[in-house]
C-alpha cells in the first residue's frame, strides 16, 4: 500500500472513531439529554488527550466508554500521524504536485505525438521521437513504469488508454497523430476504434503483432499499421538482396549526411494549384522532392517539374540534414 493510501485509510478509520464515539456519548447520555455538539466536544478531548474538564460528571457507563475511545483513538491519531509523516518524507506529495502540472502542461500541448504503451517497442518509438525533436506524451495502464518515465522525463499518464475520457486528459484533438504499441493485437484494435470515433481526422500508427490483424485494425481506423516481425524480416530480406539500398535509407534515416522527410500540403496553402517549378521547395528548404503521394493515395514518383501541387497531396523529401526544421519555408502558415 502506498503512503497516500495508507494516509486516507488512517484518516478514515480516525473519523470513524470520532462519529461512533459521538453517536456512544448520546445513546448513552440519553436520559441527560446531551446533545450532539456536548458529545462531539467529550470525543474530541478524548481523542486529543487534551485533558480539559468534562461538561458534567458522566455516567459509569460513559466512563467505560471513555476508556474505549481512549484505547482506539490514540493508536488511530498515532497511526495517521505516522502515515502523514511518512507520506512527507516519502516524496509522494512532490509527486502528486509534479503529476497535476505535468497534467495541466499535456492539456495545452499541440502538434505532440501521443504513444500507447511504454514496453519494448514504445521506449524505442519515444527515444526515436524524440530524438527528432518532436513532443512526446506517454499514455501507459502500468503503475510500475511510472519511475522508469520520470527518470525519462517524458510527459506521461497513467491511465487506460480504451477510455474515451484518458484520450481527451492527453489532448488528443490537438495532438500530431496517435502511436499504438501494446504487445496484445486486441488492445490495439480497440485503442483504434475508440481513438478514430472519438478524432475522425487523427493520423493513428498501430503495431500488429500478427500479420493477420492488420486487416483489422486498418478497419477500426488506423492510418498505417507496422508489424515488426514482417519490417524485421523485410530488412533482412533488403540486406542480403540491396545492401547499398539499405545503407543508403540508414544514412538517410539517421540524418547523418541527408534527410529524409514529409510535407502534407494544407487545404489553405498558397500551393494549391503551383506547379512544382513554381513551388521553388528546392530554393525554400534545400530539398528535392523525390515523390508525390496524392490525397487520394496515387503515387507519383520522381514527378516532373510541371506536376501540379494540391491541398491534402505529401510531399516525399530528400535534402541535406535539418531540413526538417525548414520545411515551414516551403508552405508557410497563411
């Protein structure tokens, strides 16, 4: 039991003595007619051990009662006031602190990338994430990665994520898109429904564990689903077939003489309608774009300088390492 819980328990039992003891001082008084606030007043001495008078001489019956009272109260008010110690020395009120303005932090974040699940997968998509400079906010049912996140420092919620109300404590509507990676396919399918009913437009990544489930969770919502053992198995595959290819994607990925990168083109950009000469992303960012992805999914691969440029179309760069910080030039806020 955790100091906090041990703390409430102690206090409730303290407030149980106290309401049993008044309510024994006014059945057992009856016939003096004592009143509640007179009952109340004898228990409160008691328990306090304050040594004031008695409002009048009580009965042997009362006595005994008082005797009682004295018994429990003081191993009660002893226990609570060690548990309020306990709870100070601790640390877990700093945490609660700590905890309410991360909370209140993560409600006003935008453009953050929200991921489910703090296991293997999870840790290296966060490490990855923010490597890249991106906001991270960690949504995990666990209690026991709650230490493991704090010596992370990563923004983060304890809570289950199959709850509409958790999504919304971790600013899903404003969120950059929505990462998915508990290690059972079932409660990542269910994240999904629950995370695209409540955000129709909120890009989801989703883990499948089996091949089969992708399927699944395309259906329930997900933007992409990546299986790992397949993308393993692919790798592998590209290694022994394409290793110059591989190294390449590497160097790019890592950003260490290139980048790779995406743009998604805004319904009010000033690039609806330009053609990509008249774009000038290269002159902008320093990129070259090496792939078109239409909204309608159709791929354009190395595209001619005339292929025009619309709202909802990706843009798939390649440039000289911090483009990514420089894409604002290529379609900047209107």
């Amino acid at each position: 039991m955790s100091p906090r819980s041990r703390f409430i328990l102690s206090l409730l039992v303290l407030i149980a003595v106290f309401v049993v003891g008044t309510a024994g001082y006014v059945v057992i008084e009856a016939d003096r007619q004592m009143t509640v606030f007179d009952a109340a007043y004898m228990t409160a001495i008691t328990l306090s051990t304050v040594g004031f008078s008695e409002r009048w001489e009580l009965s042997r019956v009362a006595q005994w009662w008082t005797l009682g009272i004295i018994a429990v109260g003081i191993g009660a008010v002893s226990v609570a006031f060690t548990s309020l110690i306990t709870l100070f020395i601790s640390g877990e009120l700093r945490f609660l602190r700590e905890q309410r303005k991360m909370d209140s932090t993560i409600r006003k974040m935008q453009g953050h990338v929200i991921v489910c699940g703090y296991g293997r997968m999870g840790v290296m998509v966060v490490s990855e994430l923010r490597r890249r400079d991106l906001a991270v906010v960690v949504l995990e049912i666990r209690a026991d990665a709650e230490m493991e996140l704090r010596k992370a420092g990563v923004p983060f919620l304890i809570a289950n994520a199959t709850e509409e109300d958790t999504l919304d404590r971790v600013a899903a509507g404003q969120a950059r898109s929505l990462v998915v990676t508990l290690p059972h396919d079932a409660d990542n399918v269910y994240i999904t429904l629950t995370a695209r009913a409540l955000h129709p437009s909120l890009p989801i990544i989703a883990r499948a564990e089996q091949a089969s489930t992708e399927a699944k969770l395309l259906r329930a919502g997900a933007s992409h689903v990546v299986c790992p053992h397949l993308v393993g198995a692919t790798t592998i595959a590209n290694m022994l077939t394409r290793p110059k290819g591989v190294d390449f994607v590497e160097i790019a990925d890592r950003g260490v003489q290139l980048e790779m990168d995406e743009y998604v083109i805004r319904t009010d950009s000033p690039l609806h309608g330009q053609t990509l000469r008249e774009s000038k992303v290269r002159e902008k960012s320093g990129a070259i774009v090496v792939a078109i992805k239409r909204a309608d999914g159709e791929m354009l691969y190395s595209p001619e300088p005339g292929a025009v440029l619309a709202s909802g179309d990706t843009l798939i760069v390649v440039g000289p390492a911090g483009i990514s910080t420089k894409l604002d030039r290529i379609d900047p806020p209107v």
